[in-house]
C-alpha cells in the first residue's frame, strides 16, 4: 500500500475534472459555485481508485461468473494502470466473446471501481454502434464527431472512460479517427490521453474461444485450465481478418495498439444458475435453486451435439425468472 501515491491521484483528479463542473455553474453566483462545487466533489468525483483495490476484486469475485480469464485480466491491467501515475498511453481493452457471456457487466464493474457514479458518471461515455453511427454514407461525419467528442471530454477530464459497444456493427474505418489518441504521446495538440481508458466490446472471435473451451472439455480438461495464452494470439487475428467488423484490418491492432485482447468463455449450465440465484438476490427475494435450475434448463445450449453452452449465456435469465415466480 502506497498511501502517499494514492493522494498524489486524488489530488490530480480534483483538479483535472472539477474545472468544467466550475465553469457551467459560474452563472449561478459566487455561492451556489461554492456549494454545488463542494456538492460535485462528493457527487462526481472519480473514487480514488485503491492499489489493490478490494472494490473491484470483490465484484468481479461475487458478480462475474465463469470468467476467470477475463477477471485476472482486467483486475490487472485496472489496476496497474490507475496506479501509474506517468503513462503516456491511455489503457485500450477489447473484451471479445459470445453474447451473454458478461462484457456490458465487466464494463460497469470497471467504471463503477474508478467513479462514485458508475456508468452515470460524465466521465464515462458509452457509444452503441447502431445507435450512434448507424448511416455508411455519414461516415465522414462520424469520423470527425467522434474525434471531437473524444478529444473534448478528455479536455474537460483526462480520466475519462469510453465504451465502444457492437463493436462488430461498427463501419470498418470509422474506429482508426480515434487511433492517434490511442498511441504513445507525452500530448497531442496539448491534450494528453494517458489517463484515458478505451474498452471495446465484440461479439467477434467468440466461435475461436467456444471452439478452444469445447477442445478442452473433450480432453478432460478443468476450464479453469483455458489461459490467455491458449485464446490470444488467433483472437486478435481473427477479429483483424473479419471483414464484417468493425476491427477489419484496423491500425488499432495492426500497430498494437490494444492492450489486452480479453476473452470471455461460453457460459455453461451451473454458470447460468449462478445468474439466476443473483438475480433474485438483486431483486430481494429468497434465492430459490429449484427456480434457478428450472431456469437454467429452460436456455438453448450449443453446439452440437455437446450442448454445453449456453447460447444465450445469461442474457435471458432476467425474463425467464418471471415467469417462474
Ligand atoms: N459472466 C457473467 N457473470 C454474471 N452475470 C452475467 C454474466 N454474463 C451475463 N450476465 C448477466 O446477463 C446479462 C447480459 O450480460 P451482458 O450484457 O454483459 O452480455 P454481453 O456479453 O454484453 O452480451 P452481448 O454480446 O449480447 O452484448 C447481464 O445483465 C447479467 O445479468
Ligand atoms: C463528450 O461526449 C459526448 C458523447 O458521450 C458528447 O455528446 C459531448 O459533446 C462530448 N463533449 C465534448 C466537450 O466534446
Ligand atoms: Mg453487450
């Protein structure tokens, strides 16, 4: 424990995202810019992120599941990078894996351990392919809009967050506006994007892991026993090489710009479980196994003829709960 760095980061996040919040109130008088002011420092202010941080282990030990892979990752790579005070690099994930599997939830764990306010922080900034670039023909538009946006709001903060989701419905292209930001710089035009942290999440290279988790399965093998290194090297390259996505042939990977290619495994039927149970526990009822086996065995498993994963892993789970209670 370095308590001595811990307050050097808070005091640099005080003083590098409260400015803007000074700025929008200045119009309300010199009282209300101090009281809200004193009001934002508790409301916004990016929690100092512990070394070690417990917060973040705990979640991902009690909220992730059937994620080993994904959860040493990101835990180290979080916290390494909140605890280095001089990167030059902003920290840039891409969580890769079948739907259902827990990349949304990691995303929000990670946001939820750095800002008191999670994924409602200003600070972090989530853009859906679909929703927020959806026309081809725009995309020019797009390009330099998202360079705008990424460029001011790590202006207003340096510790700034972005998602990038449907990452596999995104214009192959429009990703690369953002890459010199995502590159080592002391600064860039006098921003510097070292604090910043880029997540990109992709349904893409989910057949690779599914196939890698199956091998193991047929060999006897623990899942547990899967690491990054049996999953990375033909994830990036697959996500590289699939022209439907928005990664194909991106200066991002190209140039190595990724930090880390993290998988997320196929969830399997005591997985799906786990989902259910927590889910009653979040809604306040008694978790019940006989209702969380009855909606486990209720998801479509695959591939065949193994059917050991869940196909949908638990996205559903929320709905079919209803209709067991
Ligand atoms: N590994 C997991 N651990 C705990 N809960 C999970 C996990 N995977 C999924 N869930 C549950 O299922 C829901 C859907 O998961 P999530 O949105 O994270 O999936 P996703 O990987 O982003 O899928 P998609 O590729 O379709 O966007 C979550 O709200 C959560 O309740
Ligand atoms: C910050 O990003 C949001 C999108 O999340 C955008 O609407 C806003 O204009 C950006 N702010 C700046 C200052 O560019
Ligand atoms: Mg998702």
């Amino acid at each position: 424990m370095q308590p001595k760095k811990q307050h050097v980061l808070l005091l640099i996040w005080l003083f590098l995202c409260s400015s803007t919040a000074v700025d929008l109130e200045l119009v309300a008088g010199v009282t209300i810019i101090l009281s809200s002011n004193i009001f934002f420092y508790f409301r916004e202010l990016p929690t100092p992120f512990r070394l070690n941080s417990p917060g973040l282990q705990t979640d991902l030990d009690n909220k992730m599941f059937g994620q080993h892979i994904a959860s040493s990752i990101i835990f180290k790579a979080v916290n390494g990078f909140m605890s280095n005070t001089n990167s030059n690099k902003p920290l840039v994930l891409s969580l890769h894996g079948w739907t259902g599997t827990g990349k949304n939830v990691m995303s929000r764990l990670i946001a939820e351990s750095i800002y008191t306010n999670g994924m409602k922080s200003r600070f972090v900034h989530l853009f859906t392919a679909t929703l927020h670039f959806p026309h081809r023909h725009m995309i020019d538009t797009y390009k330099s809009q998202l360079q705008q946006w990424v460029r001011g709001n790590v202006t207003n903060c340096e510790l700034s967050m972005f998602i990038f989701d449907e990452m596999d419905k995104m214009h192959p292209g429009l990703i690369d506006s953002i890459k010199p930001y995502l590159d080592y710089h002391d600064n860039l035009d006098g921003v510097s994007y070292g604090k910043s942290i880029f997540i990109f999440l992709s349904n893409a290279g989910g057949d690779i892991i599914t196939n890698t988790a199956l091998e193991f399965r047929k060999a006897g093998k623990y899942r547990e026993e899967i690491t990054l290194k049996d999953l990375e090297e033909t994830l990036s390259l697959s996500v590289f090489n699939n022209q439907n996505g928005g990664f194909f042939h991106t200066g991002l990977i190209d140039k190595n710009l990724v930090d880390f290619f993290v998988p997320f495994l196929p969830l399997e039927y005591e997985h799906v479980v786990q989902c259910a149970m927590a889910e009653m526990r979040a809604r306040n009822l008694e978790p019940n196994h006989d209702v969380a086996n009855m909606v486990a065995r209720d998801m479509v498993y695959s591939p065949k003829p193994e059917k050991l994963f869940s196909s949908t892993g638990c996205k559903t789970v929320q709905h079919k709960l209803n209709f067991y209670r």
